[in-house]
C-alpha cells in the first residue's frame, strides 16, 4: 500500500470537495447584492447558503489538516511563502461569517445593507485570493536546496517573500479565473435554490457568463495545452446549456465538475511526471518539494489512516444529510402569492 500517493489524493479530494462547495458559497456571497434589487431577495439569496457555509468550511479545515499530517515540508513551504495571503484569507473568512452570522440580528435594511456590503467584498476578495494561490501552485515559489523561501530585493524586504508570488502571471490568471468560477458556480447555484425574479436573474447570468468562461478556457487551453483546461472549458459550455434550458439541477451539477476539474488539475499539474512535485521552485529543481521528499514517516501515515478512515467519511455522510434536510428552495419574493408561483423543484 502506497501510504504517501493515498494521502496525497485525499489532500486533493478534500481541497477539491472545499473549493466546489465554498466556490458557489462565494460567489453567491458577491452575487446577492447585484442578483437582488430589494431587501427581500438579497435576504434569499442569503438564506440559500445561511444553513451550510460553515460546514463548507470544514472542508478546509480537513484539507489544511490533511496537507499538515501528511506532507508536513509540503505545508511548510507553503505557508512560509504566502504567509500574509493566508492571513488575509483567514480574516476575510471571519469578515463572511460575521456578515452571514449578524445580518438576521437587526430588523433594518440599512443594517441588512451593511452587511450585505462586507458579505460581498470579502466574498469577492476570497475568490481573487484563492484563485490567486492556485495559480502559485502551478508557477512555484522561490524556494533554495534547503528548503527555505528566498525573499526578494523588493522595496518591502522580507514582506516581498509573501506578496512577490502573486505579482506572478499564472497567481494573476488564478485571481481572474476564481472571480469568474465563482460566479458561474453561485449563479447556477441561486438559479437551483431560489424562486421568482432572482432564480430567473442568475439563471440569465449563469447562461451569459459561463460561454464567456469557457471561452477563456480554451484561449488558456490553447496556450498550455492542458487537457483539464479543455474538459473545464466543455463542462461550462455544457452549464451553460442547461441554465439555458431551465435545467437548474444539471447546470449546477456542471459548473460543479468544471471546479472540481480545476483544482484537480491544479494540485496534480507537476505531481504526475517524474518526480511527482508537489510545488515547483522558480529557482531550479533542487528546491522542488516533491510527494515522496515532502511525505512525513511511515509509522506517521499509518497513525493517520486510522483516523481518517474513522473521522472523514462521517463528515461526508453529515454533510450530506444537511443538504438533504436544506434541500428545499428559497422564495425571493414576499408573501405567500410569490412563494408559489414558482413550482416545486423535481422529485418532491
């Protein structure tokens, strides 16, 4: 039994399972206040996510923690490199949760607006941060032989070690793609879980942005050549198409697979050839963590496969309870008349 490959493709699903499912948390997050041209439907858009986002989270915590036990030089480096992003990205996720948690606190649209307001420009920040550290996955930090992050000459010294890497084209292209993912994904993800005119608003914007997404794609497709890059490129086309056709449940079904394709190809795009890197150096392969270099003990990985088998698949089977229990869609409209234009969804 191969211990650190297992492990590794555990780290992946977990980080896989946290950007698809907080993916459309975040874009919903920033949609709402465009989405929703009243209280009222800025409040159902909030609503869809009020019940799960903290449990979307977890997933980040289990991938964070799986990435720590398993290939400790691994979370080292990456945190060394971008220590002050993910700083930022840990207030920013405190901001969401403040905003998500006190809006329902105070019966005032001004305070609705308020937090609405640093709902959707954390929510948006997150995106670009995450899509941004993506991309540093693929371009690599200035990591020595020895492990170490070099700092750059930059005007902020040791500061440039953290905020060098996302001057990076690929860190660049990350930050755009994760705005644009997310609000394809939280567009087919409200079209999917409200009624009324804010279904019918993302559902319109769901079917105009995902052909632009995709389009994209296949320009990035064209000059890489990732066969990932295409298959995402198809399956928002494919959104796209369904959202068109009313099809909610397959457009978001689709805008689903299209980032979890992405961070997969991210994670395991210098992982499958050679040594199998886990994050490249900018400055030469000596530097290079790879899985097997990164991997901690034997008796460590041992110790944590009896507790993942126990811990991870019971946070699966809540999670999808809650989905279940939550399942039901979110009237944008006021009164009892709006609720039920709008027919049930499939199968209930």
């Amino acid at each position: 039994m191969d211990l650190p490959v297992i492990w590794f493709g555990v780290a992946v699903l977990a980080w896989v399972l946290f950007f698809v499912l907080e993916g459309f948390d975040f874009g919903v997050g920033f949609l709402g206040p465009l989405l929703g041209r009243s209280d009222a439907e800025r409040g159902a858009a909030v609503r869809t996510v009020g019940p799960v986002w903290d449990g979307n989270e977890v997933w980040l915590v289990a991938a964070i923690g799986v990435t720590f036990a398993a290939f400790p030089d691994w979370y080292a480096a990456l945190l060394s490199g971008l220590y002050l992003p993910v700083v930022a990205v840990l207030l920013l996720l405190a901001v969401r949760g403040v905003a998500l948690e006190f809006r329902g606190k105070h019966d005032s649209a001004r305070w609705h607006a308020r937090c609405d307001a640093f709902l959707a420009s954390s929510s948006l920040l997150l995106a670009a941060l995450w899509g941004a550290v993506l991309g540093v996955l693929v371009q690599g930090l200035a990591l020595g032989a020895d492990g170490e992050v070099r700092a750059g000459d930059g005007a902020l010294g040791a500061l440039t070690r953290s905020l060098e890497p996302l001057t990076g084209p690929w860190a660049v292209l990350g930050a755009l793609a994760g705005v644009l993912l997310a609000a394809v994904h939280g567009a087919a993800f409200l079209s999917l879980r409200t009624t009324g005119v804010l279904r019918e608003r993302a559902r319109l914007l769901a079917v105009a942005a995902a052909p632009a997404l995709a389009t994209c794609a296949l320009a990035v497709f064209a000059a890489a050549g990732h066969p990932a890059v295409a298959a995402a490129a198809v399956l928002l086309a494919l959104a796209a198409v369904a959202a068109w056709r009313r099809a909610e449940a397959l457009a978001f079904a689709a805008s689903s697979a299209a980032v979890a394709v992405v961070v997969a190809a991210v994670f395991t795009a210098h992982a499958l050839d050679g040594p199998a890197v886990l994050l490249p150096s900018t400055l030469g392969a000596a530097g290079d963590v790879t899985l097997r270099g990164a991997a901690a003990s034997p008796a460590a990985l041992e110790l944590i496969s009896v507790v993942g088998v126990v811990v991870l698949p019971g946070v699966l089977a809540y999670q999808v309870w809650s989905y279940w229990v939550f399942r039901r869609r979110v009237a944008s409209g006021t009164g009892r008349r709006a609720a039920s234009r709008e027919p049930a969804p499939a199968g209930r």
